[in-house]
C-alpha cells in the first residue's frame, strides 16, 4: 500500500491542510431504516431510549449524498493533492487485510455488538472468510458485500463524520472511546487504523482508555479545538464526558493551557464544533446565544480551566479574546434570533479551514454566509474554487467554499465533522 509521508502535526485549526482523511459514503446509508432514526420507543407505557438508534434525523437520499460529500471531497484534494486526501474506508481495508488485525477486530465488534450466542456464531464464521476490503464493507454495512443477509445488528452509518474517529493533538492523536451505541463499532475500526496502518507508524497515541479503562472516558475528535501550539480547547457534555476531557488535558505538555467548556446537554450541541470553529487566524465562527450570560443556563456553555478547575464563566469568545488580540468573531445566522438558531441545528457554525481564511460551510446557512461575507470573505462555489485553487491559496485573501448540505445534514454534521486533518502547515 502507498504511504505519504505528511508530518502528523496540528497545531492549529487554520493552517493550510497538507493531509486530511474523509470517508466516502456508501451502501450503510441505504440500510438504515426507520427504526434507526427514533431516539426513544415506546415499551409500555413509557418512552425509553432506543437501543437501535443511530444518531441520524433522517434516512439519507444517498446518490444526492454521495454527490455533496464528492463535492467536499474535491474541493479538500485540490488543496492537499489526490494522493494524501486520504479514504478512511480504504485504509480500513487496507489494515484488514492482515490476518491478526482482522482477528483482533471481529472479536471486538462482535463483543461490542451483544449478540446472542447463536448469532456470535454465525457471524464469526462469516466474517472469519472475509479479508482486506470485503471485510471492511461488511463491518461497516453489517451485511455480507453485495447482499442482503445481514450478519450484524445495524450498518455503521456515522463512520462518514470522520473528524470524531481520533482527535489530532499537536505532534500526538489522542484515542477516547463513542459515547453512544451506535458509534462504537466506528471506535474499534478506527483505532485498528491509527495502530496499524503504515500512514500512522511511528505517530505517538495517546489512547485514553490505557491510562483509565472506566467506560466513561469517552471523548471524540468534534470536541476537541487546538487554538495553537499553547492553548487547546476541549468540550464536553453530549458526547465527550469530562473525566475523558480532563485525562486528556493532563497529558498534553505543561506549558499547554487546556480551556474545558461545559456544553447544554441538547441534540443541537451535541459537540464543541457545533458551537465554534476558526475561520482565520484571529477569526472564529460563533453561535453567540451559547456564550451569552443572559441565555437560559440549560442553554449556556460553562468554561473551566482545565487543569486547575477554576470557573471563568461562559463567554468563551471574549476568553479567546484575551488570548488573541484582534479577535474577530462572525456570528452564525448573522446573529438573528430565528436565523441563528436555525443555522446552528444545520451546522452553521461548523466550519472548516482549507487554510487561513479559507473554509468550506454549506451553501443553505445563507444568513451565516451573509456575515462571513460582511466580514470579507467572498463566495465561492466549489468548481470555482477546484478550477483556481492553487491562485486562490496564495496571499491573504479570504473565502468561503459553499458546499451542498441537504442531506449531509440529516446526519448532524458539518464540513468540519465531515473532515478530519492529518497535518497542517507549520
């Protein structure tokens, strides 16, 4: 298999990509029924949590998906190059194909999956004939390729929302566990990939459940901000748990500031990168409403400092503020009462860097994009940016590439949960 060798550093959320991974949608998207979308269910005569839940709002039109996700998908290759625009769908194959590993990681699934014993059986005698990309497919459809017997209980739809797979921390990839159900066959497959694929030899993990196996150290890649090489932002409430946020923060160097942010314990917030992200060097993207002292407590973040503990109240922009002078913040649905929160459920605050002051939002967050271009960033389509990237990177100009998101966003996610950087430009 081809290995680039891009540096494994991010230091930052805005320098220019040198290498990112993405997954390519697939046929996991067209067996999810309507099962798979109802949070809770009824059992008697009370709702309870619905075990087949798998995080989506909706079923997914998948050709219309598969076109938006492409259309990301060029618009990142032609700032890092074809060859380190990297598949994790194909690497995941590619570690397959060793026999250990693919031992090691059927046990797992199927540990994970609670399976009846009958059911552990047959499914370990069909996995256990697959090898390299077939069996790749069928743990991620759940399903034996190009069929429709089913040999696990559901498809791993969420593998698509790369960026909560592992959590780039400076010169390290820090490994926490899914919080949820339905992304705990993503944490197995993805972790066979950062130990074991050639691409990540040498790179140093920080796997979190090695320094305290309790399960409630769960943290993914959507909460977690490196600001710069001092200063990392790390969210917890949904989906991160904060005893995960805090072994990360004492594992990262002395001299790293590790500001930890409380989140609502809401659908809409469900990680960090909901609420902020960068756009520039001194620029960030915010759903103001969380970082208001006068919005309802269940729908204000808290900031903490994570390695004291000490309280410093919501404002996280102004935190950043004193950190980063000449901090611009453009508010997402540009700042309206019924756009803002609107264009936050649709990831309008999601954003991600192609590299300072250039990003990629969705082209249906049309008042955030009104502000981004107030504040002087033009408007690219992207063929317009694919046709001229190489010009269109130089210089200090500012961009937004606005990519489809019509049903990318049935799956709660945005250009920057869609997108997970391998290296930045130092």
């Amino acid at each position: 298999m081809p290995v680039p060798e891009p540096r494994h550093v991010i230091h930052d959320e805005f320098s220019r990509l040198q290498a990112c991974a993405l997954f390519a949608p697939g046929d996991e998207l067209d067996r999810m029924l309507p099962r798979h979308i109802e949070s809770h269910v009824q059992h008697g005569a009370t709702l309870v949590e619905n075990r087949d839940y798998l995080l989506f709002d909706d079923l997914v039109l998948q050709p219309l998906l598969q076109d938006e996700h492409a259309e990301l998908a060029a618009v990142v290759r032609a700032v890092t190059g074809p060859q380190l625009c990297l598949d994790v769908r194909v690497m995941l194959g590619e570690v397959l194909a060793d026999e250990t590993v693919a031992s090691e990681v059927v046990a797992q699934v199927l540990a994970d999956d609670q399976l009846a014993v009958a059911e552990r059986r047959l499914a370990l005698v069909a996995l256990t004939k697959l090898r390299g990309a077939r069996l790749a497919e069928a743990l991620i459809q759940g399903a034996l390729p190009h069929s429709e017997v089913a040999i696990l209980p559901a498809p791993a739809p969420n593998l698509l929302f790369a960026r909560d797979l592992w959590a780039p921390v400076g010169d390290a990839i820090a490994l926490g566990w899914p919080r949820h159900r339905a992304r705990l066959r993503d944490g197995i497959l993805s972790r066979a990939i950062v130990r074991h694929h050639p691409q990540f030899q040498g790179v140093r993990a920080l796997d979190l459940r090695e320094f305290n196996a309790d399960p409630e150290v769960c943290l993914e890649g959507g909460d977690v901000l490196n600001v710069g090489p001092q200063l990392v932002l790390i969210g917890f409430g949904p989906r991160t748990t904060e005893r995960a946020a805090r072994l990360l923060a004492e594992r990262l160097p002395a001299d790293v500031e590790v500001l930890g942010v409380r989140l609502p314990l809401r659908r809409a917030t469900m990680h960090l990168d909901t609420l902020l992200t960068f756009v520039d060097r001194r620029a960030v993207l915010a759903y103001l409403p969380a970082f208001d002292r006068q919005s309802a407590a269940e729908e204000r973040c808290d900031v903490m400092d994570l390695r004291t503990g000490v309280a410093l109240g919501c404002n996280l922009p102004a935190l950043l503020a004193d950190r980063l002078a000449g901090l611009q913040v453009v508010p997402c649905g540009d700042g309206d009462p019924v756009a803002a929160p609107r264009e936050q459920w649709t990831d309008g605050a999601n954003a991600v860097c192609l590299a300072p002051g250039r990003i990629v939002l969705y082209r249906r967050n049309t008042r955030t994009l009104r502000a981004l271009n107030r504040a002087g960033f033009e408007v690219l389509t992207p063929a317009q940016f694919v046709a001229n990237s190489e010009l269109l990177l130089q210089g200090d100009r500012r961009l937004v590439v606005a990519v489809g998101g019509a049903e990318l966003s049935r799956g709660r996610g945005g250009p920057r949960c869609l997108t997970l950087p391998v290296a930045r430009a130092s």
